[in-house]
C-alpha cells in the first residue's frame, strides 16, 4: 500500500504535468496563430492592414445590427446618441485642453453634460 505522503506527492506531480502540458498546448497554439499572421503583416503589410481593417468593419456591423434588433430601434438610437455625445464631448474636451484653450475646453465639457442630461431627461418623457 501507497503512503498518504507517496499519494499526495503523485498528486501533485500529476497537477505539475497537466499545467505543463497545458501551457506547451497553449503555447504551440499561440506560435501557430501568431506566426502566420507576423509573416503576413511583415510581407504584406498593405493587404494585412486592409484585412484587418475589413474585419474590425465587419465586426462593429455585425455588432450594431445586433444591438439594433436586440433593443429595437428607439432604444438603439437612443444609446448610439448617448455615445455619440460623450465620445465627442470628451474628444473636443481633450483637444481643446490639450490646445490650452481651458476655458473652451470647460465649457465643451459643460455642454457635454448638459446634452447627455437632456437627452436623458427627454427619454423618459415619452
């Protein structure tokens, strides 16, 4: 018969061997994906750009039409204005901080506020 300390010990040497294995599965899958696409970018960095360019298009398509059928088309909007807002307010908040124009630059981040709030109370109004 095996000592509990033999079995705790294969046990652990068991663990030891499946994280092992793991990790070179995992590593040979990430040199089998990486590799390819690295030596695609570094011949052809036009037509790998465009690739994945085309891919990140077709994704956020995808995404929206899902978004756009998954809330129907009143929530949709709603929401793509809402991000529409912050994601400009906070672009011309940063530029024209960044320009040192600080005043203008509080009052983008003002207005940028006051429409997110707007639009916000207008929502619930209907």
């Amino acid at each position: 018969m095996k000592s509990s300390f033999s079995k705790g010990l294969s046990k652990v040497a068991y663990s030891f061997v499946k994280i092992l294995l793991l990790a070179l599965i995992v590593l040979a899958a990430g040199f089998g994906l990486v590799y390819p696409l690295w030596k695609w970018a570094t011949l052809s960095p036009k037509t790998y750009t465009f690739f994945i360019f085309l891919l990140l298009g077709g994704l956020l398509c995808y995404g929206l039409v899902r978004a756009f059928i998954k809330l129907g088309k009143r929530e949709f909007f709603f929401r793509a204005l809402k991000i529409l807002i912050l994601a400009g307010g906070i672009f011309l908040t940063l530029w024209l901080l960044f320009s040192l124009h600080r005043l203008f630059a509080l009052l983008s981040l003002a207005g940028t506020v006051v429409l997110f709030v707007l639009l916000q109370a207008g929502k619930g109004s209907r």
